[in-house]
C-alpha cells in the first residue's frame, strides 16, 4: 500500500466532497434546532399531532445494559483472554483539509 496519492484527476469530486460536507453540517445544525423548538413545545407529552395525525413519538426508552469489560478483565484475566477475537483492522476514511 503506498503512503500518498495525487488526487488531481478527481479534484471535483473532493471538492463536491467537501461542499457536501459543509451542507451536511449547516443541515444538522438546522436540525438539531427545528427539534429543541419541537421538543420545548411537546414539554412532557410523549407523542405529538399534527391535523390530529401523530407525527412524533418522543418517550423515554428503557435504561441500556451494558457489560463492564474493564472490571470483567480486572476480575477474571484468565476467562477474558480465552473469549478474545482479534478483528481486522479498519482503514477509515478521513477529510484532513477543511
């Protein structure tokens, strides 16, 4: 695999890329607006109507489970080293310039 390559001929598409990006960020922040305002009109109502249709379900989900690894290999080195899988490594994809 070689380190660096000369993105020249797909120059359009990395700069649609990074409009795309931009718009995808300028989208959530319109979002995450929009649903404050909803969330702060719905207050303690769990579902909201619109023309007496439901249009939002907002209700409180059941508390996550989630399982300790730290402390479980903390307390039973041996049995967690025998259950371990090494995966495949992963090659993220990553914008570096703004």
């Amino acid at each position: 695999m070689t380190d660096t390559c000369d993105l020249a001929s797909v120059r359009g598409d990395v700069e649609a890329l990074l409009a795309v990006r931009d718009q995808i960020t300028a989208l959530k922040d319109t979002e995450a607006q929009l649903r404050a305002r909803i969330e702060h009109a719905m207050g303690d109502a769990q579902d909201g109507e619109l023309d007496g249709q439901p249009i939002i379900s907002w209700r409180v989900g059941a508390k996550p489970r989630r399982f300790n690894q730290s402390a479980f290999k903390a307390a039973h080195p041996d049995l967690f080293a025998e259950f371990v899988e090494l995966g495949e490594p992963a090659r993220p994809f990553k914008v570096v310039a703004p």
